[in-house]
C-alpha cells in the first residue's frame, strides 16, 4: 500500500511532486465533506464558497499534472542540418 501511494504521488521520475500531493488532500477532504453531509453529521454549508474553492484547487491540480505528461519536451538529440 505504500509503495502504491508512493507512485501515485510521484511524477515520471520518482520524485514526489507537490501538484499532486495537494490534489491527493483536496480530494480526500471533498469526500470527507460530502460524506459528513450525507449522513447529517454536519449541517449543510450556507456559503459553498469553501467547498468550490476546494474542488477547483484539486481539479488544476490534476488537470496540470495530466497536462505535464503531454507537454512539448525539448529535443536535444536532433539531426538538424
């Protein structure tokens, strides 16, 4: 389970990459939310300002982890004559 968590975590080369650390958090704290308001546990929030900022911050966060996997890399190895 940790070396699991360890490689979700970590980008291409191994190295822990801090986009998708915070993701990781902002989606376990969305579903904690959502899960407390479901079983009334907590009230529901009047001002979901909160929440939305949450959920956005996860989303940039692993829409630019995908999108660093699809960027244009330099090549340094070109032929050019």
């Amino acid at each position: 389970m940790k070396k699991v968590l360890k490689e979700l975590l970590s980008d291409e080369n191994g190295i822990l990459s801090s986009k998708r650390v915070v993701a990781v958090i902002c989606v376990c704290v969305l579903c904690l939310v959502f899960l407390l308001q479901s079983f009334r546990i907590i009230e529901p929030l009047e001002d979901t300002i909160i929440v939305d900022s949450i959920l956005y911050i996860a989303m940039v966060g692993l829409f630019g982890t995908s999108i660093d996997k699809f960027a244009l890399r330099k090549n340094t190895n070109s032929n050019e004559a």
